[in-house]
C-alpha cells in the first residue's frame, strides 16, 4: 500500500477503470443526454471546412488580374488586353483579328434570345463560332418578349470576329 493513498492503481495497470465512463455501454447506467445546443463532430468539422473554403474563395476573388501572383499564372506572365476592334469602312461591324469566325452580340435590351445561322446560342450577350467558308453569308437574329425581332446578316471572314449591337424595338 502507497502510504496517504490506495492501492486500486496497482490491479488495474492500464488505468480502464479510472477512463471508464458511468454511462457507457454495459454499465448499467443509462446514456447521458446531448447538452443542449451542442454540436457533435462531424457537424464542427463541416463548419470548419465551410469556413477554410469561403475565405480561400474570398482570397482569390479580392486578387486583381494586375495583381503579380496572378499575372504569373498566365503564360509569359503578362494580362491579355482586350480585342482592339476596327470598324470596317464597307460594312461599318466592329471587327477584330481572332482564330478562325465568330460572332459577338449584344442586344439592346440584354437577355434577347440569339440565333446564329438557324441554331439558337443563347441569351444576349452571346458568343458563337461559326464554321464558316469566308465570303458566306451569316444570319444573326434577336427576338425578346414585347419586341420587334430583329435579323441582320454578316459575311463570314477568315480570322475574325465580328462585333454586333442590336437595338430591339418595342413591338407594335
């Protein structure tokens, strides 16, 4: 016997008794309720994780395409400027060099359904390439709920794109 204590220390050597909980299983005793309010594991750990990925989608938000870390990620490390357009003399579209044809429309107002040579691309602002044989003729058609539809056709080039802005007029 330890002098001033117990010696119930030395028949349980791995100290179960003393981690043991009264309401354990087969202890007879029944289960301790959930303290109110509490969460359990797994709820904290998806608390946890929410937070790290909000504020990791936060970080990337606030970072500006000119900010270094993020230019460093393009090739050559620089920010591409946005297509320069030309207005062409002949047919007075906005043109800009590109890969291949495309078409880009705006409508005025935006959300108009756009259709490009029968197939339909979207709600206004729209982006369509085009396959496309330079010289051809290509539909470009806006319609919208209470206005005047609207078709107008561009010629197919090699290597552009085409900038269009279609005023929709209230329909009559």
């Amino acid at each position: 016997m330890v002098p001033g204590g117990s010696d119930d220390w030395m028949q349980d050597p791995g100290g179960a008794a003393a981690s043991r909980r009264a309401d354990a299983p087969g202890s007879g005793q029944p289960p301790r309720p959930p303290k109110p309010g509490g969460l359990g594991l797994r709820p904290r750990i998806a608390i946890v994780l929410v937070t790290v990925v909000a504020g990791a989608g936060a970080l990337l938000l606030s970072r500006s395409p000119r900010d270094p870390a993020v230019a460093g990620s393009v090739p050559g490390g620089q920010v591409l400027a946005p297509l320069a357009a030309q207005r062409e003399a002949g047919s007075g579209e906005e043109v800009a060099a590109f890969q291949g044809f495309a078409v880009s429309v705006e409508t005025e107002p935006p959300g108009a359904l756009v259709t490009v040579d029968g197939l339909a691309r979207g709600e206004a602002p729209a982006f369509a390439g085009v396959d496309c044989t330079p010289g051809d003729a290509v539909e470009v058609r806006a319609e919208a709920p209470g206005r005047a539809p609207v078709r107008v056709e561009t010629a197919c080039r090699r290597d552009a794109l085409v900038k269009l802005r279609l005023r929709l007029p209230p329909r009559r």
